[in-house]
C-alpha cells in the first residue's frame, strides 16, 4: 500500500522567498495521482512568532523581571545579553503592540522602500523579543544563528535536545501528529537544518517506524556528504533542482506540472508572486507552456537569479516572446558582463524590467580603463532606457586583489549615480566540488586549509590566493569598506537582506537638504516633544551593557563580558522611529520635561533664567533640527 505524503517545510527561511520549486514538485506528484500534503511550517512559523496576541503575552510573562531589574544592585557577566534585550523589548513596547500588524502588511504590498525598511525594523524588535528566551540564540529575518555549527552532524543532533537555547522546538512538536503517513522535509537553505533535525526527532518519537525523507536544492549544492550518508537514520536524501528530481523517486508517470498548489503565496512579504527561476528551467518548455496561460501571469514575475550571462539573458527573452508571455522578469547579471543600448532596448522590448548586477572588481592583468569604460557604458545603456540598476558587491574573487578591490571601490563611490541601489555586500566563500574548487590553480588559489575534524559535514574552507587575499581576513575588511558605498536615502545593503530586495521595488527620490543653510527658531514657534520620543529612567547603562556584547557564533563557546555592570539610573530619551537611545543630563531633561505639552518658544525661555538665554537656544536648536522638538504640526527642518 502506498501512503499518502506529508511534505513539511520548516524554519527558518527568508518570509518573502516564494518556495516555487517545491510547490512545483508538489503538483508534479499530485499531477500522478499520488496523495501528496504541503506543511508550510516556515510560514506557519512566522506567524506563531509575530502573532500580536502571543506578543503582548510575551511581554506581559517579562512584566515581572523588569520590575525585578529595578531592585537588582548588579548583573552577572552571563546574564548581561539578557538584560539588553530585556531593556530594548520594553522601550520598544508600546511601537511594537501598535504598529506591528501594519508593518508585515506593509511588507506585502506595494509602497516604497522607506516605508519597507521603516517595517522591516518594527518587525525585526518583535523578533528581538521572541528570541530573549532562547538566549544566545540570534535571529533574524533570512538567517539563525544558534550555538551549533550547521557543519557538524554531531553539533546539529545537540542541537535537538537543547531545550533552553532551540527557538524551534515548542512550536514544531505542535504541528507533529501520530499518522501513518510518508513523511519529507525540504530544506532550501542551512539555516533550515536544525529544524530539520528537530523534526526528524519528533516525527520518530511520534511515528516510530515512519519512512523519513529530506529533500530540496541545499542536498545539491553542498550536501553530498549528507546524501551518501543520510543522517538520523533518515530512508534517503534527494538533491533536487528541478522537479524531474523529485517525482522520479515517486512515479513511473513523469510528468512536470508547475504552479503554486495549495500555498498561501498572498502571505509572503512580497507584493508580486516572484518566480526565482533556476537556469536549468529555460529550455523546458512546460515551464513555458503553464506561463503562457493567461491565468497564471497574474501579478507575477520572474527572477533568473543565478548569476546569468547576457546570451542567455537573450535566449530566456527569446522564449517569452515565442511564447507570447508578457511578464515582467529581470536578472542577475554576471560581474564580466556587459550591455550596449541594443541589447538594453531589446530586453526591455520582452519585459526586462530591473538588472542585479554582481560586482567583483577587476582581475588582476586587466586593462582597468577598458575595464571602466565598458561599466559606464552599461550603466548608461540602462539609465537611458530606465531600467533600474541593483549591485550586490563580492568581496575576495580569487583573481581580484585587495589593492585592486580598493580601487574599484573608490571607482564605484566616484559614479554612485549609476546605482539605484546597493542591495548586497557579500563575502566570496570557496565551497568544496565547485569548480574554483576543483580547478584551484587556474583561479591563483595557492593554498586551502584541511577539513575540521568536527566538521563532518563542512562546506567552506579558508583559504589564500596568490594576489594576496587571505580569506580570514574578509569580514574586518568588508566592514571597513561597507561605509564608503552606503547611501542612507537610497537603503543601501539593507540589514537582514530578503529576496525580494534583489528585485524592483519602489524609491522615493531622495529629498534634498541644504547642509549650508541655518535653521531659525522664531519667538512664536510651537515647541513640542516628538511623539516618537519618550523619557525614561533606566536602571542599567545601555551603553555599558551594548559595548562588551558579542555576537553568536555557531559551532563556538559564546563569549561573555568579564566584569559584572553596577546598577546606575539613568534619564534616557528613547526615538522609537529611529530606535535611538540617548542619555540626557538633568539640563536638557528639565528642557525636554516643558516641552511634554505644546510651548511657544517665547514661553519655553521665560521658564530659564535669562543668563541661560543663549544656551537655552542653542539647545533647542540642536534638538529641533534632530528632530527631538517639533512644531505642533509634527514637521520639522531636518524633514
């Protein structure tokens, strides 16, 4: 007897990635006439998470240790993470109780990117809030990082039995049943494993003699270990990219049906159903076929989001409009790629709508002019026909040097215009079996490190190049270098990048500020305190508590502070909108404490002496123009 398939995709991946490769393979299955159930635990995850209920319990279960803070004289080096968290959740509390539910909508539909980044932070404190528990565990929107490495079978089956720091075991033990069924987790990406192993555990302890599958597109990129020596005595692991992968495990009847099935596309972070379409998807003509049919075009686009030559941007053109498709799509460029303005109107003729460019630098041995000219010429191309223009930048290409790197840096600062927007600055990484790998040499790779003995199942390796790059060295160079691209008015390299950033979005033009011109308070000016910001006495220095933190690293013992902090009240003006904390003295206190209610700034110097007249002014300058103090209308200069 066949029984039936429950598929379960588990936390924790990126909410705006669309997991279209898998609901493919679903309806291929289904398409055989096998019964085959989705379990979108990722989603189902994220909504457990930002629930607004289970956030004001959450916050009402603390209510009593921060009242307990209040009475503490001292905090133990150990629990010092702890009470930062502890301290933020609360200033941050009454933002996140009334807005939270607005910003996931705002992620979802169509607005700008201010107004996403503004969401994407209110988001990110109720995560923050979630994850205090779990403490060291870090969490974000597109990763997690726990104690235990992703590279060591051993480390990720610890990972299963720790109760205290595994944010994923409460709720996936809910979702768990005792049924006969066939049971497979897809794992798209390595932040997904400790899941998947804690599913594994309660799938067994639940259904002891159940048959267990791991499948999706990680087992192909880097789980060769994993799918010649299937862990916790799982039956198989099946390295899929395509669905042709999947369904020959399962049917004699092979046939390929693509779509969404059963999913809940409309609750992804995303204002379009986004199709991220493998390279290996363009010379199927199902793919095409199910395109085609009008129904199915709907608020779609498509994303080759491998790094993509122009011929076969070309080609995919090409198939779209042989299959009168009209979608808009765009494409990940490779770094030695190049357009002309034919090239850029005939894509845009098929739908182009944006162009992800991955930047690398030049090689070592280029002719850096010619170089240099082809960029721009691109670019112009691009800007000329308004197609907006995305660069993710790769620090550490084997063929680069550092020295050269610095230069395209200072290159790209000097033509910041051609940017719409950084979206991110990424780390080359050398993976055992791809091809840099095996062809080492040919890349100026001189020397790469042996594989950790704890690490089974390691997929990255230090390495050093025969330009100069030492790659241990990547992560203090990239930050060094992060600050001279960034533009705050365009949000570039968004924190917690999400896939649909790599995409077009919306980009207010930037407003212009004069940085030369001196803002003037007049006498009948109404002052009042911003309405997002709030004073507060806290009983720890956050400064104190922020400087010594470290962060998590998997597979590493967690670093803590040595010295414990003495209690030390202090008089904080906490910005929500900005979530900015400031320590004030008892001076601007007391001129802040005036301001709780609408003043005109005659009234507000008559409260001082007038020997403090000047000072006085100077203040309220500094904090009006910051956007502290605003006029009763809620503008202020700095906007």
């Amino acid at each position: 007897m066949t029984l039936p398939i429950k598929v379960i995709y588990p936390p924790l991946k990126d909410p705006s990635e669309i997991p279209f490769l898998l609901t493919s393979c679903i309806s291929s299955v289904r398409a055989s006439h096998m019964e085959i159930e989705l379990v979108d635990a990722n989603l189902l995850f994220w909504n457990h998470m930002l629930d607004s209920h289970a956030v004001t319990k959450r916050y009402q279960h603390l209510e009593n240790e921060w009242n307990s803070l209040h009475t503490q004289n001292e905090i133990q080096a150990k629990d010092q993470e702890y009470v930062r968290g502890l301290l933020r959740a609360f200033l941050r509390r009454e933002s996140v109780e009334k807005n939270l539910q607005e910003a996931i909508q705002t992620m979802k539909t169509k607005c700008d990117v201010r107004q996403r980044e503004e969401a994407r932070n209110l988001i990110r404190y109720a995560i923050e809030l979630f994850q205090l528990p779990f403490l060291p565990t870090q969490l974000a929107m597109n990763d997690v990082n726990l104690l235990y490495s992703t590279e060591s079978t051993e480390q990720l089956e610890k990972s299963v039995q720790d109760n205290k720091t595994n944010p994923f075991k409460p709720f996936l033990e809910s979702i768990v049943e005792q049924e006969e069924r066939e049971w497979i987790i897809w794992v798209e990406s390595d932040q997904q494993l400790v899941s998947a192993y804690t599913l594994t555990d309660f799938i067994r302890e639940k259904n002891k003699d159940a048959r267990i599958s791991w499948a999706g597109p990680f087992f192909s990129d880097f789980g060769k270990n994993v799918v010649n020596h299937p862990p916790m005595n799982i039956n198989q692991v099946i390295a899929v990219r395509h669905p042709q992968d999947f369904i020959q495990h399962r049917s004699s009847k092979q046939t390929i049906s693509w779509g969404f099935g059963e999913l809940e596309a409309d609750e992804y972070w995303t204002p379009y159903l986004d199709i991220r379409v493998q390279k290996n998807w363009m010379h199927e003509d199902s793919l095409f076929s199910w395109l085609s049919d009008s129904k199915h075009i709907e608020n779609k686009r498509l994303y080759l989001y491998e790094p993509t030559t122009v011929e076969e941007a070309l080609y995919f053109g090409e198939c779209l409009e042989k299959s009168h498709i009209k979608v808009p799509w765009g494409i990940y460029l490779k770094f030695d790629q190049s357009l002309n303005e034919d090239e850029v109107r005939w894509l845009k003729s098929r739908g182009l709508t944006w162009i992800h460019w991955e930047l690398k630098g030049w090689l070592v041995g280029d002719r850096v002019d010619q170089i240099k000219q082809k960029m721009l010429q691109s670019w112009s191309a691009c800007r000329s026909e308004q197609i907006p223009m995305y660069h993710s930048v790769v620090l550490g290409y084997p063929l680069t040097s550092p020295e050269g790197f610095t230069e395209f840096i200072s290159f790209l600062k000097e033509h910041s215009e051609c940017t719409t927007r950084y979206i991110r600055f990424k780390i080359f990484r050398l993976y055992e079996g791809s091809h840099f790998w095996n062809e080492s040499k040919d890349y100026g790779i001189k020397w790469i490190a042996e594989k950790k003995p704890e690490k089974d199942i390691q997929r990255s390796y230090h390495f050093l190049t025969e330009t100069g790059w030492d790659s241990e060295r990547f992560l203090p160079f990239a930050s060094s270098l992060v600050g001279e691209l960034q533009q705050k008015e365009r949000y570039d390299f968004p924190r917690d990048v999400l896939a649909v950033d790599d995409t077009e979005l919306f980009i207010e033009t930037p407003r212009l500020v004069d940085p030369e011109a001196d803002p003037v308070l007049k006498e009948d000016l109404q002052l009042s305190l911003s309405p997002s910001c709030k004073m507060y006495t806290l009983p720890y220095s956050l400064s104190e508590l922020e400087k010594n933190m470290h962060p998590t690293v998997p597979g590493q013992e967690k670093e803590y502070p040595f010295e414990v902090i003495l209690r030390k009240d202090t008089r904080v003006l906490y910005d929500c909108k900005k979530d900015s904390c400031m320590v004030i003295s008892p001076a601007i206190g007391a001129v802040l404490a005036q301001c709780k209610n609408s003043i005109t700034l005659r009234d507000l110097l008559k409260k001082f002496p007038e020997k403090q007249e000047a000072s006085v002014r100077k203040l309220l300058l500094k904090l009006y123009t910051g956007g502290i103090l605003v006029e009763e209308t809620g503008a202020t200069i700095s906007s």
